[in-house]
C-alpha cells in the first residue's frame, strides 16, 4: 500500500490510525470499545513500521547517510519500548491507566502535522502493480485462525473441535496463500527474495528475535505484579536495567557493525540474548526484583 498509494501517506494514515486508536481506548468505558480501540491501534502500528521503513529507503540517500538513519531507527525502537515500561508504570500508578493511551494522542498529532513539512512523498507508478486482494486475504485469515488454534488449544484441548477445525482452516488458508503467491503476476511475497541469503537470514533473526524477546516483556510483567505483587510502578521501575542496556547497545552499534560487519553484529546480539533467556530460567516464586536484573541486559541483546 505505501508502494501504490504513497509512502508518506500511509504513514500519515497509519498515524493517524494510531492516535485514533489511544484516544477511543483512554476513553473507554467497555472492555468492547478498549478491545476495539487496540484493535484500530494494532492496524497503525501495523501499516506505520513498514511506511516508516520505506521512508528512510526513499528519503536518504544510500551508503553512509541511510546506514545512519536505519540505526536510529532501530536504536529508537529498542530504547522506546524498554522506557515505554518504566514510564507506563509511572503514568498508571500516579495518573490512571488511562494515561498510557492519552500520552500517545499529542505525539500521533504532532507527527501527523510535521509529516508533509518533513518527509518527502515517493511511490511506485501504478501502473506497474496492483493490489494482492487474494494473497492479503488467505494469509491474513490464515495467521488468525493459526494463532486462535494456538491460543486456545491450552485451555480447550489440542484435538477439541473448537480448536483443530479453525486450526486446520488456518493451515489450508496458508497452504492456499504459497499456492497463490507463486501463481499471481504481482505477490504480495515474491518467493524469489528468500534466494538472497541475507534476506532470509534476517527474516529468520527477526522472527526469532520477536518470538522470543517479544513476548518477555508480557511474562515479566506478569511475574512482577501477579507472582511478587508489585505495583505498577514497582513493576516498571523492575525493568530499568532493560531501558539502560537499549541505551547502551544504541551508542555502541555503529562501532560494531563497522568493526565486525553486520553479521557479527547479529550474532553477538543474538548470544547476549541466549545468555539473558538462561539467567531468566533461574527465577521462582520466592524471587525479587533483583533476580531478573542479571538476566534482563543480556536477553535485550543488541537490537
């Protein structure tokens, strides 16, 4: 969609998704209409990270300038998420919970104002794509029905009906989705781009990465607040060692990568974040705070 429509434009789009979506879900007075309101938030983040991508290939030139802007912006990521914890406490445990959708409303705003000043437009010319209606719709329906199978397969059973019959669904949607892709003029995944090895090497990191760190932040937190029974703000100020190793891997990742190549890079990140996940095995119910710490720095690796 950046491609046909404009990459600039989604991002606005995709912003302006964003924003919508905090101020429904601060204003929520309904489990339904705050499920709705992340629903439309999830849709902004969505669209807004490839949009944001396209954009630094667009509007910097490549070499130098562009390996810089891609560092920032991964550097940026990994140090708002690790401080998005500490400050989330901070905003639910002195303001409300309904703070930590509110803080995100004035920086959609300012975003979506300063993004025809700052950014340049760029696109594809249509007449040379169109739309994978067919590919979008199979492997979106696809990973849905997979992750429904694999979310509620530990509560209903692995062979219940209710969750083997949208399983399977979801596994021939997939299947439906290769088949389609390989037949189709314009993929929405042109199969071809996993023959460059570093593409699917750092396909496969990165989907390692988000399988694995990904979902530390949620069971942290959980360990925090329902296994020790901090507050909010206890909970996020646990994660402080998390925000300062992302602030400490962003001024040294430049050096690393011209030092040891990106490769290298990778691989020593991906060991700190072994090292980290084993540290964390070691945690218990009669644990502390200070149990994590140790483990927390390495698992966050070097984004």
């Amino acid at each position: 969609m950046s491609d046909l429509l404009g990459r600039r434009r989604m991002f606005m789009i995709a912003m302006a998704l964003f924003g919508l979506g905090s101020l429904l879900g601060g204003l929520a007075q309904s489990q339904l209409l705050l499920i709705i309101a992340r629903g439309i938030q999830g849709l902004g983040g969505a669209l807004l990270s490839p949009a944001t991508l396209s954009l630094i290939m667009s509007n910097f030139e490549e070499g130098k300038e562009r390996n810089h802007a891609l560092s920032v912006w991964a550097s940026m990521g990994g140090i708002g998420l690790s401080l998005g914890l500490l400050l989330g406490g901070v905003l639910t445990s002195y303001i409300s919970w309904e703070a930590t959708f509110f803080v995100n409303v004035p920086i959609a705003l300012l975003a979506f104002l300063l993004s025809p000043v700052a950014l340049r437009e760029s696109r594809t010319p249509s007449a040379a794509w169109r739309y994978d209606l067919a590919g979008t719709v199979s492997v979106t329906a696809g990973m849905m029905l997979l992750v429904y199978y694999l979310i509620q397969s530990p509560v209903e059973g692995w062979l219940h009906p209710g969750t083997i019959i949208p399983g399977a669904i979801g596994a021939v949607l997939l299947l439906l989705f290769v088949i389609i892709e390989k037949r189709t003029s314009e993929p929405l995944v042109p199969f071809r781009l996993f023959r460059i090895r570093g593409l699917t090497g750092a396909a496969l990191t990165a989907a390692l990465f988000s399988a694995s760190f990904g979902t530390l932040y949620y069971f942290l937190t959980l360990y925090t607040q329902k296994v020790l029974n901090y507050s909010a703000i206890q909970s996020g100020l646990s994660f402080l060692p998390l925000a300062l190793s992302a602030l400490f891997g962003a001024r040294f990742i430049n050096k690393m990568v011209t030092a040891i190549g990106t490769g290298g890079t990778i691989a020593v990140g991906m060991g700190l974040g072994g090292g980290g996940f084993i540290l964390l095995t070691g945690l218990s119910e009669t644990g502390s705070a200070w149990g994590i710490i140790p483990g927390l720095p390495q698992a966050r690796g070097l984004r």
